[in-house]
C-alpha cells in the first residue's frame, strides 16, 4: 500500500497532481511489470481517464488500486537496480534502464575539456558502432517539474531543465526535437525527446547533468561554468556528479 507521506514529500503537490505526473505510459508499464493481464492494463487506464474526470468525486476502490501501482512506479517499477528508489537513468531501453548500462560516458563529471569543466556525463551508445545513439529517446530521471526549456541555444542547441522540488535540477541538452513544455509535470522515466547532434556540431550525445536547487542554478537553466577562474570550484559546489547521484552515493 502507498506511504502518502512518503508520497507526499517526495512529490510535493497534492494527490491530484500526483496521479496527473505519472503518464499513460508510465502506468502500463509499471502494470506489466507487475504481471497484469493486458485486459487488467487497459481497464486500469479507462479507470484513471475516468478518475481524473470525477477531479472531486473520489471513487475509493479505484483510488487504492491506481495508488498501488503509482506506489510501483515510485518504487523503482522502471529502474532495474543500481539506482535509487524514485529515479532511473535518462537513456535506455526498459530492461537496460540502469546506469550507465552500455552507455559511455564520453566525458565526465568534472573534467576539463576544450569547452571548460564539465558538469555532468555525455552519454554515447558506441555499439555497434559511432552514433547508435541517434535519434534514442531520452527520459525524466525522475518526477518533477520542466522548469526551462530552450532551443537554438548557441553549444547546446536545446537544454530542458526539471527541477524535482527538494531534491536537484536535472539538465538534458542537444535532443533534435522536444516533447515537453515549461511548466509541464512529468512523471519518472517519462518521455522528453530524442538524443541529437546540435545541428551537427557534435558526435550524437545526450549532455545530462545534475545540479543542486539553489536560487542560482533556477535562474540559471543555461549555466556553464567553463573556464572561470572558480570554475571547476563552482562544478563541484553547484553540480552532483550524476552517477554517484542516481545511485543515491554520498557525494
Ligand atoms: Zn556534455
């Protein structure tokens, strides 16, 4: 049975909004992973299209049903293991949605390269070979809120930002196309964009980083430290390294 507190906490809005993070999506697959029939699934997803019409008239039954399987969701229905309890990794297929799986991180947290200090991983999937990563759907690390989106930004070409309340900012950036808005609620493992080369500048990667909620880092979606003289000072006071992270690591 759901924890509503823990719920609550970790969310942070009402249990309205809260069934309104989670899609679709995330439901069938949090309902297959628990072994229920495809009819089950569907009835299931009727039921929550109806639920959020009722809005104030509440059915209980249903109520306790779809919290279970929310619970799932919560529960690492959609990680596989080496994450913490409410996230998953922003690249990957179901089975493989651990971190890093196959992926490469081609730079790394913390690293200087020709652009500066490195705030984050640059995730390829070299296999089978250069660019097998094109066009590879990109996910929310975990429920939260879009918080900036940008396009036609000069070295990322886009960036979308989702502040999880109380815990970080995540930071996607150089996807070719993006499914989300600002403002939007979204769900753990939900679906963001796909993986793009910013127009050609670079080998196809998603740049994916993680940083602190500080009132700085809000104002801040494009923030990149680069060559500061604090700069690498500043990565490691403002940005978490994203494995240690993900994997709920004492950083
Ligand atoms: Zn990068």
């Amino acid at each position: 049975m759901l924890d509503k507190p823990l719920l609550s906490e970790h969310l942070h809005c009402t249990l309205m909004n809260k069934l309104g993070l989670i899609s679709a999506v995330s439901l069938a697959k949090a309902a297959k992973r628990r072994g229920f029939e495809d009819g089950e699934m569907s009835k299931t997803l009727t039921q929550l299209k109806a639920f959020r019409s009722l809005k104030s008239d509440l059915d209980i039954s249903l109520f306790d049903y779809l919290d279970r399987i929310i619970a799932d969701c919560l529960d690492g229905a959609l990680s596989s293991g080496n994450v913490r309890p409410g996230y998953c990794a922003p690249v990957g297929d179901d089975r493989s949605r651990i971190w890093p799986g196959d992926w490469v991180d081609a730079t790394g947290y913390a690293r200087y390269y020709s652009y500066g200090w490195h705030t984050g991983a640059d995730l390829n999937l070299n296999k089978p070979g250069w660019d097998s990563d094109k066009h590879r759907p990109v996910y929310a690390i975990a429920a939260g809120e879009v918080c900036a989106v940008r396009t036609g930004v000069p070295g990322w070409a886009t960036v979308i930002c989702i502040r999880h309340h109380g815990e970080c900012l995540s930071r996607y950036a150089h996807c070719e196309n993006i499914a989300v808005r600002q403002g939007q609620m979204v769900g753990m493992g939900d679906y963001l964009g796909n993986i793009g080369n910013a127009g050609g500048r670079y080998p196809y990667h998603l740049h994916f980083d993680i940083a602190r909620e500080t009132a700085r880092m809000l104002s801040h979606p494009l923030d990149w430290p680069g060559n500061a003289p604090d700069a690498l000072e500043r990565v490691r006071r403002d940005y978490f390294n994203p494995l240690k992270h993900l994997r709920g690591e004492v950083q």
